[in-house]
C-alpha cells in the first residue's frame, strides 16, 4: 500500500511473528511461523496451574559477573484468591540428573502475589535479594537445571524417567538443556539473566519455551505490588478478553483510523485492540510486507505499521525481554513526542547481551508475551497523522521497543535489534 512504501533504508532485517491468529513485527526484525512442541514433548504437558506458578529462575548467584550474590526461585499467584503454600516445596534438580533438593515453604501467597524463595550464595559477587519469603542451601545451575514447585515436602525421584504428569507437580520448568520441561525447554541462562515468565507471571500454557524469556533479573517478594491476571488470555482475534493489567480491549480490525499521532517521534500509550497479519485484510490497511499493531487511543484507533520486508542481513533477530519502570514517565494514554529511547541510556543494556533467536523459537516467545496484552505503550515514528506510523526505539534507529503492562510495577519490555547493530 502507498502509504507504506519505503526509501531504500527500509529494506532490512525482518519480523515477522505469524500463527495462532496473531502476528507481530517490530522495527524491520525477522519473524517466520512456528510449530508447537513435537509429539514427545507434548507428552511432558502439565495442566497449567490455577494459582501457584514459578515465575523467576536465577541460578547465577555469586557467579562471575553476577547481578545478585543468591540463587532464587520467585513463585506468583495467578488466581484471584490467596493460597496456602505450607506443606509445599520447592525443588532443584541438574539438567539430566534425578537426584531432588527441597525447599519447604510456608505461610501464603496472596491474590496476584509474588514469593520469594532465596537459595545458595555461589560466591562474593552481586547484591543482595529483597527479603526473602524462604529460604534454603539448593545450589542451582545458571544456565540449564530443572525446578519443580510440589504440593509436599517429599523430594521426587524422575529425571530418567518423566516427570510429568504428576498430581504432586503444581509447576514445572526445565531450562537450557534439561532433559525434562513442560512443552520444551525455556532459553539457557547465565549469571546476568533470570528466566521470567511472560505477563508478570500471569502467562502459562504448559510450554516452558513459549512462557519464559531471558531478562535482566528482578526478584519480587511478598510486598511486591500484586498483579491482576483477569479470568483469561487475550488473543490476536476479536472478543473481550482478559490480560495481566486490566481488561484487554479486543475489538475487529478497522480501516478508519484517527489522527491523534503526528509526523514525528514519541511515545504511543494505548490499548491493543487489533493486530493484521501480513496478507491481512485489505480493508484494514493488510499488505504482504507489513503488520499493522491496532491500537486505540482515546476512542480512535490509529494504525502502527512494522516493516516485514527483508533482503539483507541475517534474518534471525537478536531479541531480550526486561523488566524495568517505563522510560519516559507514567503511562497515560496518549501520543506523547519527544520521548527519545535508547537501549543503553535509559535501560544499560548494551547489544551484546541480546541473545540470537532462531524465528521459530522467538514466535513462541512472542506469541505468548503479547496474549495477555492490554495496555501498551510503543515507541514509534510517524510519517502519516492519519495512521501510518512504525515502531522504532529512536527517530533513527530501525529496530523495536514495545512496552506491555506497562501500567503494572514491573512493565515488560520487547527489546529487538539485528545483526548490524553495536551499541
């Protein structure tokens, strides 16, 4: 379409996020369909849980380089009432191993609230975790193991064998090369990134690769503020939905948009209300080399067009997510210009410490971070008061920042960049 047509610059990296009715790309980043688990890990699927969940896993503690001087384990409350957790455990296997540590819990986690479980000291490195809810010696892994949250005390003895299903097992998460998961394994850690649960811990859908990404860690203990999840999950289609920060606002894709943003850089604050895929629908602005991010603003839905189209570079996407106070201020719904981003002035994350993601597994990944997505705030150029408008982090930089729950204590960023990118 026209109003979309690019100068040369344009022709770069890609994304391109497709299946499951939804679709996303940001900034010119590369995104292809993915499969679900193959058959023998969806054999490991365990009923998502209806409360409890593990939400953070941090095996780097006291580790070279390390963020905090502790492992840990952040468990959060999914549902709308409080659970006891005395009598429950945490626990730690190796990547192959079958041989169980526990950490016995007690007391309760409220209604959206966060426990945290404060392990091992790997050494003199990192600062101190937030006051912790239990505590125990269980010496994690920083980048592949297996923790389970049990509904006992009594240690499991699978690893060779499967793990899952088990009445016991409320959760499960094996990550890097850990011969057990739900679904498949979450990303490899390290010891300057947690993995952490998409939706502030609201998402679970019983596949660890789908639900957890690598960020910045950010333990949260019980006087962390709670966080809604609502009674669902939002799709990329119609219908009212539910997300982590409020009600999701999903409405059918429009072709009339208004002008609340102008030609220039800022800060789209809105609610997702409509994502077109590329060969979208012709009537609300679908073409075959952009997705269209609809998103409404203070009744009028405007159009956010992210470029798809690529011919150089490598088409993988260097992708993170982090949990960080939204830069720029409170969200408040609105265009607000002038509301510059860099990744290493507002957040000091440098290039290197994003992590090369082969398309199939990042639209998982991303799939399930946007499910629960209400609220957003966008990072954007615009070059069309009427809607035509592209996500960026900067007026000249090509590649993506988007912000979900970004009305929560905890906002995640969907951080991109590509191949030829240093910073």
């Amino acid at each position: 379409m026209k109003a979309h047509s690019r100068s040369a610059h344009w022709l770069s990296p890609r994304l391109w996020l497709a299946g499951a009715g939804l679709a996303l790309a940001a900034g010119c980043a590369d995104l292809s369909v993915a499969n679900g688990p193959d058959e023998a890990a969806a054999e490991q699927l365990a009923t998502g849980s209806p409360d409890v969940v593990i939400s953070q896993v941090y095996g780097g503690g006291g580790n070279t380089g390390a963020t905090f001087s502790n492992d840990y384990v952040e468990l959060f409350n999914r549902s709308a009432s409080a659970v006891s957790l005395t009598g429950w455990s945490v626990q730690y296997a190796s990547a192959t191993g079958s041989s169980w540590q526990a950490v016995s819990l007690s007391g309760s986690i409220a209604a959206g609230g966060y426990y945290l479980v404060q392990l091992a000291n790997g050494g003199t490195t990192g600062g101190a975790l937030p006051a912790a809810n239990a505590s125990g010696t269980i010496n994690m892994s920083g980048s592949s193991g297996k923790v389970a949250l049990v509904t006992s005390t009594s240690p499991l003895s699978c690893g060779a064998s499967a793990c899952l299903p088990n009445a016991a097992i409320r959760d499960f998460v094996g990550y890097g090369s850990a011969t057990q998961a739900e679904g498949s394994d979450a990303p490899t850690g390290s010891n300057t990134v947690a993995e952490i649960r998409a939706g502030a811990g609201c998402t679970d859908s019983d596949n660890n690769a789908a639900d957890f990404a690598t960020g910045a860690p950010a333990p949260r203990n019980s006087s962390a503020a709670p966080v809604s999840c609502g009674t669902g999950t939002g799709t990329g289609g119609g219908g009212g939905t539910s997300s982590g920060d409020g009600t999701a606002t999903r409405l059918p894709c429009t072709g009339s948009f208004g002008s609340a943003m102008s030609a220039t850089f800022g800060r789209l604050d809105g609610f997702l209300v409509s994502i077109v895929n590329i060969n979208g629908s012709a009537t609300c602005r679908g073409d075959n080399n952009h997705v269209h991010l609809q998103v409404q603003v203070n009744g009028k839905v405007e159009d956010i067009a992210v470029n798809v189209q690529s011919t150089t570079g490598n088409p993988d996407v260097f992708f993170r997510t982090l949990n960080a106070p939204l830069s720029g201020g409170a969200w408040v719904e609105g265009w607000h210009t002038g509301a510059r981003f860099d990744y290493f002035t507002n957040l000091g994350v440098h290039s290197t410490s994003f992590t090369e993601t082969p398309i199939t597994q990042l639209q998982t990944q991303l799939d399930s971070l946007l499910a629960n997505a209400n609220h957003v705030s966008i990072f954007a150029t615009g070059f069309d008061g009427t809607g035509g408008h592209d996500i960026h982090r900067q007026p000249t930089s090509h590649d993506g920042a988007i912000v979900i729950n970004p009305t929560t204590g905890s906002p995640t960023y969907l951080l991109f960049r590509f191949d030829t990118q240093s910073f």
